[in-house]
C-alpha cells in the first residue's frame, strides 16, 4: 500500500513538474490527457463499477462545458469555472438519470444518447449559444491569487484539480458504496433481494459520474478557450468509451492509461497519414482481440500488478 502510495505521489508531481522538461507541445498534449483521463474515469465509474453502459455521457460534459463558458465570460471567478458547471452537470444527471435507470441494457444506452443529441440540437440552434460555431473566447479562472491565464499556473491548477478528482473517485470505489455498485453490476436481482436500495446506489453514482464529467467538460472549455455543439455528440461519449476499454473497465486508472494511448497514437498517426482513424481502429480491434481486459489486464498478467 505504501508503495502504492509512494508511486502515486511520484506521478502528480512528475505531472506538475512536466513542463520544466519538456516543451509546449507535449506539455499540451499531457494537459488533454489529463482531461479526458478524468472524463473517462467517470464513465468507467458507470461502467466498469455499476455496470451500465453510456452512449450519453457527453451530455454532462458539454453541459460543465457550456455553463462554464457563459459563467467565465462574465465573471472569471471559481464559482464560473468550478462550482456552478459542476452543479449544473449534476443537476442534468439527476433528472436524467432518474428517467435513465428505469431501464437496462440496449434501452439505457439509447436512452442516455437520446438525451446527448437534444442537447446537441438545442445548443446548435440556439443563437444566444453560438449555434454551430459554439462560444469562443473564452477566459480561464483568475480567483484567489491564482491567474490560470499564464500558462504555468494553468498546468498546475489543471494537475491539482485532475489529482484531487482523480483520488476522490479511487476512494469512492473502495468505500462500502463502491462495493454495493460492483453487487450491482454483478448481480442487480441478488442485491435487490438482500434490501439495498438498487435505484438510489445507480442514481447517486449516475449524479457522482456526471458531476465529475461537467468539471472535465469546464477544464476542457477553459484549456481550448471554446466549446462547440460537437461536445454533446455520441462521438465524444464514445472516444471516453474507448479509452476504458483500452484502458480496462473497472480500473480507473485503466481510464487514464487508455486516454494516454488513444490521444498519443492519434496524435502520432495523424501526423503521418490522414487514415489516421484506420489504423486506430486497427489497433482497437486488435486489442480487444488479443488482450480483452485492456493494458491493465495485459499488465495484470503479464507482472500481476493490480489496480
């Protein structure tokens, strides 16, 4: 466990101190690692631990995205970059997820899509959001001494904020709640008839998900300075979909590793050809063929870590 520990801590801050290594670009590239790491882990939160898939999980990413937009324009505040696309993510997953958990399978997936694309066809509609061209110029946090807009205090906010969620969600899924959402997964009918309350656990950690994906959706719009309608598409739930299960399902840090893979072979492939998404799906198929439980999986086999 110490050493466990110990090995964390030595990636944060192997993490903070990045960019005095390395230059802008890979330093870009490990910010939006860090991002859709955290967005994919709070997929995985569903996936992986309570069992049900999402199609529709950017709708709580482009929902943190825009609110955070609108929210920073007027006011560069914690309370515009943090507090209110948080709750406001939080608030969508309740009301969907309360509508969403009444089914299962094939239905919860269209389900949670269905809602994903009525966001994304409001938000393409509507004048006052930019329609398709979205909300540009967008400002990063400056609150409590802290001015996001130099490039170095961003990266160190960026690790904190990425570090901090990044552990709350570990702890979650080791805690009693964590244990009851993996009785669900594996067995809904047994955990039902033993009296949990199967509807509150998958509701809380739908909310939990979303919540986590709106502050990704709000460090995204403040890391590119825009959000787009194209945050809400199916394709945005389904590239964090394929970061946990490149990663392995049920690892969480299986979500992170799987976001440094999909994003270091896209940014790597497409600098060489344009069939870019060719040759990752290639690559996707065959990892799936050969080494189904994700890197984690393979690593668990291969030197019997565990996650």
């Amino acid at each position: 466990m110490i050493v466990r520990w110990v090995a964390v801590a030595a990636l944060i801050v192997g993490a903070a101190v990045f960019p005095a290594f390395a230059g802008k670009y890979p330093v870009k590239l490990l910010q939006e690692i860090l991002i859709w790491g955290i967005f994919a882990m709070s997929l995985d939160l569903l996936m992986g631990y309570a069992g049900m898939v999402s199609l529709g999980h950017s709708a709580f990413f482009g929902v943190g995205g825009y609110v955070a937009a609108l929210a920073l324009l007027k006011s560069p505040g914690v309370a515009s970059g943090l507090l209110l696309p948080a709750a406001a993510a939080a608030l969508a997953a309740l009301v969907i997820g309360y509508f969403s958990i009444r089914v299962s399978g094939v239905y919860f997936i269209m389900l949670t899509l269905a809602f994903s694309q009525m966001f994304y066809a409001v938000t393409f509609q509507a004048a006052w959001l930019g329609a398709e061209d979205g909300i540009v110029g967008v400002p990063r946090l400056n609150a409590l001494g802290l001015d996001t807009a130099k490039p170095l205090a961003f990266h160190l906010y960026l690790v904190v904020l990425i570090a901090v969620g990044a552990l709350a969600l570990f702890r979650i899924v080791r805690s009693p709640f964590g244990r009851v959402l993996r009785g669900i997964h594996e067995n809904e009918a047994r955990m039902e008839a033993v009296g949990y309350a199967v509807d509150r656990y998958k509701l809380l950690a739908f909310v939990i998900a979303g919540t986590v994906a709106g502050v990704a959706g709000s460090l995204y719009t403040q890391f590119v300075g825009s959000i787009t309608p194209d945050a809400f598409l199916w394709t945005t739930s389904g590239e964090a979909l394929l970061m946990v299960i490149i990663g392995g399902t049920g690892t969480l840090a299986g979500s992170m590793l799987g976001a440094a893979a999909f994003i270091l072979l896209q940014s790597l492939v497409s600098s060489y050809t344009e069939r870019w998404m060719l040759i990752l799906g290639l690559t996707f198929i065959l990892l799936v063929l050969f080494a189904p439980g994700g890197v984690v999986g393979a690593l668990r086999g291969r030197v019997g870590i565990r996650s």
